[in-house]
C-alpha cells in the first residue's frame, strides 16, 4: 500500500464517494487505502453522545473532548501520521498544499461538527485546514476535496503524471481551453493548430492560453507568477 488514509467522522457513510472513479480504481489496485472510523464507537455517554452544550452559554452544541481523543488514540494505533482537522482557523488549502501532503505516506484526517471542537482537542491535532471564508454543515463536506486533490497527485492513482501537471493551479496557472470532436460545433471551429499536428506549436499555444486565462480571470494568481523568457515571448507571438 502507498498511501494510507484514516478519517475520523460522525458520518462515514459520506465517504462512499470514495469508492468510485479515480479514487476507487486506485483502491482496488491498492495504491490507497482509505478508512473511516465513527467517532460514536468511542464516546462513553450512554446514549452514544459526541456533543455538549458550551460552558459560558451559547447556540450549538460542541463535540466533546473524550470521544474524539479516544478516536485519535485508537487511529494512531495504526497510523502515525500527522492528524489534520478540517476547521475554520487552519489555513486555506490549495494546490501547494496538496502536493506536500501527496507526499506523505500516512494522514488522519478529524472531520468537526455542531458549533466546533473542545479546545483541549487542539492539542493532539498537527495542522488544520480551511477551504476558505465560508460556513459547511460539517468537515466532511471540506475533507472529501481535500483528500480528492491529494489522492490524485500519487504516484499511479491517475494514468500518467501528465494529467495532472497541466492541470489548473497545478503550476500556478489556470488551465488551457480545451476542445473535441466535433471540428465544427454551431458554426464554431476548433482553433486550427490544435488539428495542426505540429506539437510544438499546440505546446506554445496550450502555453499562452494558459497564461492569458489567468491574467484575466484570476490577475492574482498571474501576479504570482514567475513568467520565463520563453513566456514573456509566447504572449508576444499571440494576439490575445
């Protein structure tokens, strides 16, 4: 096995998701192996409780300390890599984010849920991430694109390295129009060098799209960028 994957949730059965496309196919070759583990199975509340009301008052309920714990002491049994919560005060993930991660060979993944997590759960966490400044019914619906993106970057999870690199975001560009039969679709024709043959030409063109796209949709990202001699002259060549 690769890479192993544990996550912690009230709600496993969200992650069946995983058990189709790229991500499933990987599973069954066993490049990847993802595991959800209830994080009920291990509260001592009689009546399988997971959450509290907030000391000092408050809307919401508030996952309690001991069943979440216990739940990460049982995973590290078996896992030992870093545990990451989905949650507000991580930082914002992206695509380099995934690439470090795509590296690691074990992560435990803490799915949050109600108003938050005791804040005496921090301490046996190693990195919380956010998707960004907004509000999710749950962490699952957050750690699902998370383990997405960097199951994919894997070596062996996609059919070539290829389909990734090109990718938006992947070099900190947005991706490249793309097109496919047929030629003529409502009178609007694929642009003629992609028919060509001529694959440096579609490289350079792949290329300028990409860098256009980007400094016109998302002028921050093409900020960023860290353009080459041979970029600077691909936009050029290109009546954009």
């Amino acid at each position: 096995m690769d890479v192993r994957i544990d996550i912690l949730t009230l709600f496993p059965e969200m992650f069946d998701v995983f058990n189709h496309s790229i991500i499933g196919k990987a599973r069954e070759k066993g490049i990847v192996s993802i595991n959800t583990w209830d994080i009920r199975e291990y509260t001592k509340d009689k009546h399988r409780k997971v959450d509290d009301y907030p000391y000092g008052g408050g809307a919401g309920m508030v996952m309690a300390a001991q069943p979440v714990v216990d739940s990460i002491r049982k995973v590290r049994e078996h896992n030992s890599g870093k545990v990451i919560f989905l949650g507000p005060r991580g930082r914002t993930f992206n695509q380099e984010m995934a690439k470090e991660l795509s590296a690691e060979k074990e992560l435990v993944f803490l799915c949050g849920h109600y108003e938050g997590i005791d804040e005496r759960i921090y301490k046996h966490i190693d990195m919380e991430i956010s998707l960004g400044d907004f509000v999710l019914t749950g962490g699952e619906m957050a750690c699902i694109p998370v383990v997405d993106s960097i199951l994919r970057l894997v070596p062996g999870v996609l059919s070539s390295s290829e389909s990734f690199t090109d990718e938006s975001f992947y070099s900190g560009a947005l991706e490249y129009p793309h097109y496919t039969r047929p030629a003529v679709f409502e009178g609007e024709e694929v642009p003629a060098v992609l028919m060509s043959g001529h694959h440096e030409n579609v490289r350079k063109w792949r290329r300028a799209m990409s860098l256009a796209i980007t400094r016109k949709r998302r002028p921050d990202l093409f900020e960023k960028l860290e353009l080459t001699k041979e970029d600077i002259k691909i936009l050029s060549n290109f009546e954009i």
